[in-house]
C-alpha cells in the first residue's frame, strides 16, 4: 500500500450511543492528518435490542449463535454501512479513494478471564457493500495470545502525543475508562481503569427518564455517599496491577438503589473519578496533566471530580488540537492501517500480551 492512505475508522463503544465514523489520512506511524467525523446516534428501539444482546452474549459460557444477537449484528452492520455512506458524502471522498476501513464492531461481551472476546459486525458484508478492504476482529488475536484485548487506543495515543512533555497521560471516558500512560523514554502503559458513563447512563434511563446525566447537572444537585463509595471501591479488581480491562457490565448500579436521583448520580460520577485516582496510583510516575477525550469529558461535574480526587490538571484534549469525539474512530483507522503493514497494534504493557501483535482479520471485496 501507498506510505500514506486515506483510512476510515468506524466505532460502536460501550456507551451503546450510536456509531462514530472517522476519515484519517495516514501512514500507520508518525503521520497522522484527520480529513472528515460523523457520529450517527442510534435510535431508542435498536440501544434497547443492542443492550440485550449484551446481556445474552454475557451470560453464555462461549460466543455461538443466539438469534437475537445474530438479527441485532445484521441491523449493526447495516447502519455501519449507513454511516460510512454519510461520511464519505461529508467528505466529498469516493469510495475509491479509501485504502482500508477499520470495523470494531460492537463488543457484546469481553472475558478474556475465559480466554475470548465477542465484537459483532459483518466486516465480510462492510466490504462488499463499498468495494473497500476492511480490517475487522481487532481484539481476538491479542486475547488468543493471553493478552487483555483491550485497551488498543494506545498505540494511536502515542503517535498523536509525539511532541507532548512526558509523562503524558491520556483518559478515555465511554462507557469504560480507561488511560494510557507515555513515559519519556517511550514507555506505554494502558489499561482500563473502571466504569465511566456507562453506570451514570443506566441510572438516569432507570430512575430519571433521560438518556444520560447531560453536563452533570444532575449529579452537581447531589450528594455523594461517601459510605457507599468506599464499599463500591473495596471490589478487589481495582487493586489489581496492569494491564487489566473489564467488560461494561462487570459493576452494576445495585449499590446505589434507595438514593434520590441526584444523590446517585453524585455518587456514580464519583465511582468514576475515584477509580482514576485509584488507577493513577499503578503508574510508575504521577502525570501532572490527564488529558482526556471520550463524551465523558462534556460531564463537568465529572471533569471537576476528576481533578480534585486525583490532584492532577484534567484538561480536555481538544485544548491540544485533537478532536476528543472523534478519536477512538480515528484510532480504528490508524490500527487498519498498522494491521495491513503487520505493525502492532497491541503491547505487553497496553493489554499483557506476551510479545507486540499486530491484530486484525482482513476482509476483501
């Protein structure tokens, strides 16, 4: 392939919001040039069905057919296409000119503790739909060696922080958070350090009629309680050293129960912001500045807890240039390009794989 192609990246994560859609120019290394975003929002009907496959793929003991969750990957790959088809229509770019795109899928379950990691999605049917080579199964090859399968951000964090000070730490708020860490010899060290809006959101769609706490206006009206968090926070896993990664569902909004709406999401937001001061406390140095990217960085009241549980600078990215919607797309396009090059994608200190690997399956027209 050309030094530098044009590359779409295409993300469903963990917040089960809808699909961001990203058009990078790039040689898989050091040259990276953002071209075009798109994020489409899901409706309410398919969040609900794509939530339930979750909660089925979850539940079963290894990936294997389940009719809801296969009709849900078909409506999945569907509106993938859709949103590619808006993205290159943004863009003014054709088809033609797109070397490869990076399909994550959605994750519907992830236990690398049992050895496998389940993203659904039709990387086959993607390509043929545009004639375009797609690079889909990002996590499985990292997972089959031992490693944690996520998080796979880093590598993409590296090459935009290039011409940060180190240490440079980078937090990513979805559904999960999770942070990389860039030493300054080039070091990297990522994992997942708990939930981010994924528990707020469940809370607010269950108790307060909205999709998500918009701003943290609701949490800034409560109180946290402060016995339930230590309780919340006493849950071994986050104790246990890097790499580590977890699966949205692993904590659950049951702590909680019995508080007003906004007391428990005081006290969720705080769930967040403790856990990354927890997780800070794993680094080998302590990062004066946590730039932070992800739709969790819109929550003020987030970013403020944020800052005063962890003594740090917590900045949002775009304050550097990045676009901190568009980035986890972006970095799908990045890793599509590294995986036709057979560069890694993953490290022993991003996800504790063995050795590097350069993950992927390829799928032609």
């Amino acid at each position: 392939m050309p030094q530098s192609t044009l590359a779409i990246g295409l993300m469903s994560g963990t917040s089960r919001d809808g699909i961001d859609a990203a058009l990078i120019e790039t040689d898989g290394e050091a040259a990276v040039t953002p071209v075009a975003f798109h994020a489409m929002p899901y409706d309410e009907g398919f969040r609900l069905r794509l939530t339930e496959a979750c909660a089925r793929a979850m539940a079963m003991e290894t990936p294997g057919f389940e009719p809801l969750i296969a009709a849900v990957e078909g409506e999945l790959t569907e509106l993938h296409v859709r949103a590619v088809a808006d993205l290159l229509g943004r863009s003014g770019h054709i088809a033609e000119d797109i070397g490869v795109i990076g399909f994550h899928g959605h994750t519907v379950a992830h236990r690398p503790e049992r050895g496998w990691t389940w993203q659904i999605g039709d990387g086959a049917g993607l390509a043929g739909a545009f004639g375009i080579a797609v690079v889909g199964d990002l996590r499985s090859a990292d997972v089959a060696a031992g490693g944690q399968g996520a998080p796979l951000l880093p590598v993409y964090h590296r090459a935009l922080a290039a011409g940060l000070e180190k240490p440079a730490a980078v937090l990513n708020l979805g559904g999960v958070a999770n942070i990389t860490f860039i030493g300054a010899d080039g070091t990297l060290i990522a994992f997942d350090t708990g939930m981010a809006s994924g528990l707020i959101d469940n809370w607010m769609q269950t108790h307060g009629d909205a999709a998500f706490d918009e701003g943290g206006a609701c949490a800034a009206r409560g109180a946290v309680d402060e016995a339930r968090l230590e309780a919340m926070m006493a849950d071994p896993w986050f104790n246990a050293p890097p790499p580590k990664s977890i699966d949205r569902e692993q904590f659950s909004i049951d702590p909680v129960r019995g508080l007003s709406l906004e007391d428990g999401a005081a006290t969720l937001t705080a769930f967040t912001a403790a856990a990354v001061a927890r997780a800070i406390e794993h680094l080998p140095e302590r990062p004066a500045t946590v730039h932070v990217a992800g739709g969790g960085r819109h929550n003020g009241t987030l970013m403020a807890m944020l800052a005063e549980r962890t003594g740090a600078a917590v900045l949002p990215v775009d304050g550097l240039g990045w676009d901190g919607d568009a980035l986890e797309a972006q970095g799908f396009a990045y890793m599509a390009v590294r995986s036709l090059k057979g560069l890694a994608i993953s490290f022993p200190g991003t996800t504790g794989a063995p050795e590097p690997i350069s993950g992927g399956v390829l799928f032609r027209p």
